[in-house]
C-alpha cells in the first residue's frame, strides 16, 4: 500500500509548492519582476525535490499516463484550495464540472 501511496503523497507535497511558486506572486504584485522570479526559483528547486523523486518511485507502481493523470487531479484540487484560501477567488460551478470531467478521464486511463 506503501508503495502506491507514497508517490501520491510526494506529489502533493510538490504541488504545493509549485503552486505557490507558480501562482503565490499574484498576491504581490508590486513586487518587481525579476524577485519574482527569483523567488519563484527557489521554491520550484523545492517542488523538483518532490517532483522527481515521486515519478521515479511512482513508475514502479504506475505507468507514465496515471503518473500524469494523478499529478493533473492533485495539481487542479491544490489550486483550488489555493485560489479559494490563498487568492481569496470564488470556486464557481462550471469549474467543479470541469474538474469532475477530469476525474472521468482518470477513471478511463486507469481502466485495464
């Protein structure tokens, strides 16, 4: 079980800071451009520190297209939470009926 769950949990944890590497600036955005991007440097090295190993134990698990169907799912449902807690955004409807199309999708490349 180990072995299926840890890839996930790594993955999660990458999103994370991607996330906020990707998106946090949007908070701050008087900051000059070229701190932000430096920042955003410095925590993308972190999300690599998850990302890579998560692939590398996950393909032992799970081919590449679930690697990448479960890092898509994790990486919308962080933005979500993200764009509602952090952004202060509005989750709206139409965006839990595209997530949802997604989570079809995961079901159909996990089908033997």
């Amino acid at each position: 079980m180990l072995k299926y769950l840890s890839p996930i949990v790594l993955l999660l944890i990458s999103n994370i800071f991607m996330t906020f590497a990707w998106y946090g600036h949007l908070k701050h955005r008087s900051m000059p451009l070229l701190i932000v991007i430096l920042v955003s440097w410095g925590i993308a090295f972190f999300e690599y520190c998850f990302q890579v190993p998560a692939n590398r134990i996950g393909y032992s698990v799970y081919n590449a297209a679930q690697l990448k169907t479960i890092q898509e799912i994790i990486t919308l449902s962080v933005f979500a939470v993200f764009s509602v807690l952090y952004l202060k955004e509005e989750f709206r409807w139409n965006y839990l009926i595209g997530f949802i199309f997604i989570v079809l999708a995961a079901f159909f490349i996990f089908r033997k």
